[in-house]
C-alpha cells in the first residue's frame, strides 16, 4: 500500500492551506457577484420607478389627451 505512488506530481504534495485559501476566494468571489448582482436590480428597479409617473391613470389621461390633440 505505501509503494504506490501519490495523485500529485512527484515532489510536491498538495497544500492544505491552498486548496482552503483557494475555495474561500472563489466563495468570497461568488459573494461579491452576488452582492453586485442585487445591488444593480435594485437599482434598475429604482430607475425605472423614477420614469414612472406616480399616479397609474396618469399615462392613461396623457395618453388620451395627445390622441385628441392629434385627431
């Protein structure tokens, strides 16, 4: 059993503390993406409510009132 050979290359052995370092950055990265991803939908959200008059029937009285204006 000790005769057989290792996974990793010949004279480095795997590092613990790099496979540990390794998935606490890609969590982190992943996080950060996350974060940036909600924060952008909020966002948008937020831009488009602006655009938006505050009274819903308000697009519908300007929209009646261009129809007269053109006909």
């Amino acid at each position: 059993m000790t005769d057989k050979p290792g996974w990793w290359v010949k004279d480095e052995q795997p590092s613990l503390y790099l496979w540990v370092f390794t998935k606490m950055t890609l969590g982190a990265a992943y996080g950060a993406l996350f974060l940036t991803g909600v924060i952008f939908f909020i966002l948008i959200l937020r831009v488009l409510s602006g655009l938006l008059p505050e009274d819903p029937y308000a697009a519908l009285e300007t929209g009646a009132q261009m129809v007269a204006l053109l006909a």
